[in-house]
C-alpha cells in the first residue's frame, strides 16, 4: 500500500499530463545531478553546469515548448542546480573544518 507523500506523489501525477511529469522528474532529479556535479573538479563542474543547461533547454523544447520558454525553464533550473551543488560543497567543507 501508498501511504503518506507516496499518496500525494501518485495523485499529483495522475494530474498532470505527460509533459508535465517529463518536467517535474526534471526537476525532482535536480539532488542526484548536484550530488554527481559536486564531485567533480572546479574545471569539470563548469562544463556540467553547462551540458545540464542544454539538456533541460532540449528537454522543454523536445516537449514542444518555445525556444524563450525552454530557455527560460532551463535557466531556473541550472540556477537551483548551482545552488544545490553550492550547499552541498559548503557542507562537505564544514565537515572537514570539523574534523580538523
């Protein structure tokens, strides 16, 4: 049985057209992407940042959304990408503040 979130996750879904779940995993997957992200070089992390920006953007327009929208979208997304991938550096610096 579903419970709880998983109720709520599965009703929402059933709601949303099929465009609008192909965003929203998008979006949910943004945590596994930072995690991968933030364990590479500064150098590396650069171009990651980038090739996410265009699969986003590629994603939203395979989706039939405008160039501007799809841009738009991806923009927002590589923005909470970047600030997720900034906490989780600042997290793992503090832990070796804490173990120094």
């Amino acid at each position: 049985m579903v419970y709880g979130d998983d109720v709520l996750g599965v009703f929402i879904m059933a709601l949303m057209s099929e465009e609008e779940a192909i965003l929203a995993e998008a979006v949910s997957g943004i945590s596994r992407v930072a995690e991968a992200i933030g364990s590479l070089s500064a150098r590396d992390r650069l171009r990651a940042f980038e090739a996410a920006e265009r699969s986003y953007r590629k994603t939203a327009q395979d989706l039939g959304y405008t160039e501007e929208q799809a841009s738009g979208w991806a923009a927002s997304l590589t923005v909470l990408l970047r600030s997720e991938v900034a906490a989780l550096l600042e997290a793992r610096l503090a832990e070796l503040d804490n173990v120094a």
